[in-house]
C-alpha cells in the first residue's frame, strides 16, 4: 500500500513537472512573439521617422528653389549678369535636391534594412525558444517514461514481495 501510495505521488510530480514544463513553454513563445512585434513596431516607427525627414529635406529644397527665382525675377539690374549668376544658383539648387534625393534614398534603405535585420533577429530569437520548448517538452517525456518504468518496477517487486511473503 506504502508503494503504491509513493507511486502515486511520484506520478503527480511528474503530471506537475510536465505542466510547469508546458507553461514555461508558453511564456517563452509569447515572449518571443512580442519581441518580434517590438522589433516590427520600433522598425516602423523608424521608417516613417524617415519618411518625414525624406519630405522636410525636399520641402526645404523646394522652397529654396522658389526664392530662388523670386530673387532672380526681382533684380533685373545687369540681365547678363543675373542670367550668369542665375545659372550658377541653379545648377546649386539642382545638384542640393539631387543630393536631398540620394540622401532621402540611402535613408529609406538603411530603415529598410534596420526592419529586415530586426525581423531576421526576430525569426532567430523565435526559432531558438521553439528548439527549447520542444527539448523541454522532450525532456519532461523522459523524465515521465522513466518514472512509468520505475513505478511499474516498483509495483511488480511489491507484488512479488507480496507473494513471497
């Protein structure tokens, strides 16, 4: 009866075992989920922050183009001249919104970039807690089996024993 009373509380701690073993497993993959979703949301964030400073530098340049030719339009003192110097802001005013644009371009890759890298991270941080849920899960099985085992040699010497005796 004693034996079998122990082997009774033996298979609770091991119904016990597997359960913490479950919800261990549960807390890492929500874990690993919201960490994914941060990763997506800060990825975001950082893409449309971006964004707007993509907008503001053409903005700006836009603006400098046009009192640009607000000023060249004014004083049309020495027409040659103004045409010569006119040219010369021109060509500057282009090659400014060209470099704004090439900037806006390697801004927009590197957020980019930034949200593949974090969502790479992400899937790495995920694979990795489902490869210890599964071997928590695995170990917990063995740890069950053998106890079964032992329980069922344990009941078959008790038997024996009885039978003996």
């Amino acid at each position: 009866k004693k034996m079998a009373e122990e082997a009774d509380v033996q298979q609770n701690l091991a119904v016990d075992a597997k359960k913490r073993a479950d919800e261990e497993a549960d807390v890492q993959q929500k874990s690993a989920a919201e960490a994914k979703k941060r990763a997506d949301e800060e990825a975001d964030v950082l893409q449309q922050h971006q964004q707007k400073l993509v907008a503001e530098e053409a903005r700006r340049a836009d603006e400098a183009n046009i009192l640009l030719q607000q000023q060249q339009q004014k004083s049309a003192a020495d027409a040659k001249k103004m045409a010569e110097e006119a040219d010369v802001q021109q060509n500057l005013a282009v090659d400014a919104k060209k470099r704004a644009d090439e900037e806006a371009d390697v801004q927009q890759k590197s957020a980019a970039e930034a949200k593949k890298r974090a969502d790479e991270e992400a899937d790495v941080l995920q694979q990795h807690q489902q490869k210890l849920v599964a071997e928590e899960a695995r170990r917990a099985d063995e740890a069950n089996i053998l106890l079964q085992q032992q329980q069922q040699k344990s009941a078959a010497d008790a038997k024996k024993m009885a039978e003996e005796a």
